[in-house]
C-alpha cells in the first residue's frame, strides 16, 4: 500500500533532527501564537456583537483580521524556524509581535475616540 508524503516526511529530510528541547519549545511558541489569534478573535466577535457604534465595529474587524493574519502565520513561522533549528541556521526574524502590538494600540485608539465622542 502506497503512503502519502506528509510535510512532516519532508521536515524530515532537511538536516539533522535538533535537540527536541528546541522543537518542542518551538511547538509552543506556535501555540501560544494560536492562543493570542484565539482571544484577538473572540475580542473581535465581542466588539461586534456587544456594541453598534461604528467604531466600535470597526475596531471589531481589525481585531477578527488580525487574529486570522495571527493564526495564518503560526504554522509558516513554526515551519520556519523548525527548518532553521534543522539547518544549524540563524532562527528567522518574525514581525507578528510588532505588528500584533501595532494592531492593538490603533483598536484602543478607535474604541477609545468611539466612546470620548459618542453622538
């Protein structure tokens, strides 16, 4: 019977298998990156759900997108760094965090003017 590749069979082939203390912390890296997509998201459904000013939903918005961008990039930067730890490489440089915090301070911003000037 024929097996499927898996992109765990390719990980495989590139390198040497790095000391596992080194994967696993990776692996846990990623999900707390899924851990932050998840409550950037749920704060977005609560924006949305909860009040109807229009900055408010709009703050809601940003939030569910940058969640989705969050969650979209956890498995591309496990992968990557899981490669560059195979590779005895430098580990990638990610910019996740800065524009998570970038995303956070312009939704507080929004929320903060939505609430200072409600009609």
């Amino acid at each position: 019977m024929r097996r499927f590749r898996t992109a765990s069979d390719e990980l495989r082939e590139v390198g040497t298998d790095p000391d596992y203390r080194f994967s696993l912390a990776n692996e846990r890296t990623m999900l707390a990156y899924l851990r932050t997509a998840l409550a950037l998201m749920a704060a977005g459904v609560a924006l949305l759900q909860v009040f109807e000013h229009p900055l408010d939903t709009a703050a809601g918005a940003v939030l569910m997108g940058a969640g989705i961008a969050v969650a979209g990039n956890s498995y591309r930067r496990w992968r990557r760094v899981e490669e560059a730890l195979r590779r005895d490489e430098p580990l990638p440089f990610s910019r996740v965090p800065a524009g998570a915090a970038a995303v956070l301070v312009a939704v507080a911003a929004i929320v903060l003017v939505g609430r200072v000037w409600q009609p």
